[in-house]
C-alpha cells in the first residue's frame, strides 16, 4: 500500500472537474458517481457510472437501509472496470462522487465503503462534488493516510465552482 500512499497527486484539469459537476447535475436529486482515469498522475477521462443504490435498496431496504439521495454504490461492470484499468497505463486514479445538499465532507459512510479490514479497498482518490439544486458548489480531494498503523482519508485539495484549484 505504501506505493499508493507515497504516489504524486492527481491534477485534475478543470474540463474534467467540469465534467464531473455536469454529471451531478444532472443526476441531482440523487447523488452521481464516476471513475477519473489517465497517464499516472493526469487523469484525462471521466466515467460516467450509475450509481446502483436505488436498484439495491428496492431489492433490500434492509440491508440496504439508504437510497441514492443518500449513498452511491458502483455497478459491478464498473468496479470490474476499475479493477482491470489498475493493469493498464492509464488506471483510475480517483472515484467520484457527489454530496446532495450536505458539502463535500468525507462522510462515515464514505469511509465504510472506501476501507476494507482498515485498508483502501482500491488504491485510488476520492473526489466528492457538492451539489444542491442551485448547482455545483465546489469539491474535495480525499486520500487515504495512515500513522502509527492507523489511517483516514484526509482532505489535499479543493476546487471552486469553476473546477479551478483552491488555495489552501
């Protein structure tokens, strides 16, 4: 894991920012999601993904208790996608997502999703888009951290609007 730790942080170039916003626009009220891929350290690619909460909540509200205003959940085509760019020269580096009406926060369910026994589940980025019925508000970076054997995912870069890189 200490390969993607250590790895050079993703530029995201404010088309593809923008790309990412339009895509949770339009699928606002429920939250979208998407996989950013490219040459190692320049992501150049979106894709667009749909997000399969809704489909698992009507099968399994119980096990499934949110819908997807509230959560996102990658279809299995995607994550085999994933998986199989993490071989190619052009892997996903970051997957995207969006807040409905609540910030860009990593939120605890979003760490329940992103870690397995503690560890990333998939060594990449999370990008989470604040978005509400106005439109776009910005967005957040997140990579996992560990010390002392212990890790999070902390905030490394935040974008306005525009998709342009805050200064932080």
């Amino acid at each position: 894991m200490s390969k993607f730790v250590n790895r050079e942080l993703p530029q995201l170039a404010p088309a593809l920012l923008r790309q990412c916003f339009a895509h949770a626009r339009a699928e606002f009220p429920k939250e979208a999601c998407g996989l950013l891929s490219g040459p190692i350290g320049q992501p150049s690619s979106l894709r667009v993904c749909e997000n399969d909460q809704d489909r698992l909540h009507a099968h399994d509200p119980l096990e499934f208790p949110s819908d997807g205003r509230t959560a996102f959940r990658l279809r299995f085509g995607d994550v085999c996608w994933l998986l199989e760019s993490l071989r190619s020269q052009e892997p996903v580096q970051v997957v995207f997502h969006s807040h409905i009406d609540v910030g860009a926060d990593f939120s605890a369910d979003d760490r329940r999703a992103a870690l397995s026994d503690g560890q990333p589940t998939y060594p990449v980025d999370h990008l989470i888009v604040d978005v509400c019925a106005s439109g776009v508000r910005g967005a957040k970076l997140f990579r996992f951290s560990s010390s002392a054997g212990a890790g999070d995912f902390k905030l490394v870069a935040e974008y306005d609007a525009e998709g342009l890189r805050a200064a932080r």
